[in-house]
C-alpha cells in the first residue's frame, strides 16, 4: 500500500469516525435521525446551495465577461455553414497543420 493510499483510507476512517460520533451524540440527546430527517437537511442543503449560487451570479453580472475572438472557432463556425449549404460532411481533428 502507498503512502497516498493509506493517507486517504486514514481519511475515509475518520470522517467514518466523526460520522459515528456525530450519530451518537444525537442519539444521547434523543434526536431521533430518521430518512426523513436525513432527506430534509440534504434538501436544505440543495436550496441552500442554489440560493447562494443565484444571488453570488446576480452579484457578478453587473460587468459582463469579454472573451477574445478566437480564428479557428471562427472558420469552423464558417465551415459548418457551408457544409449545411452544400449537404457535405465536415471532418474536425485535433491537432496542427503543417
């Protein structure tokens, strides 16, 4: 076993461990952890996360992105109309012409 394979087994262990120890706690105090409950905090969670998402884009979008003009996307997108006009294939590749 590497040593990165037994850093992340040591990790999964205590997240394992922290897991089980957050679960007893909530069975000392009586709080019951059911799907249900389980299924409401990953959906707040979700709703959580989307809000955030929204409002931090909403934030941001007071200056637009500007993106370079790039040749190649430009002669392809010039490419596929001509091959829609004439009803031929396109053949698209990476790599470099020489």
């Amino acid at each position: 076993m590497t040593s990165i394979q037994r850093d992340a087994l040591a990790g999964l262990l205590e997240d394992r461990e922290e897991a089980l120890a957050f679960a007893a706690f909530l069975r000392e105090e009586n709080i019951p952890v059911t799907d249900t409950l389980l299924g409401l905090l990953g959906l707040g969670v979700t709703f959580i996360s989307a809000a955030l998402m929204v409002g931090l884009s909403v934030l941001r979008s007071k200056s637009h992105p500007v993106f370079r003009d790039i040749p190649a996307f430009t002669r392809m997108r010039h490419a596929v109309g001509r091959v829609v006009e004439d009803g031929t294939r396109l053949h698209v590749s990476l790599g470099v012409v020489r």
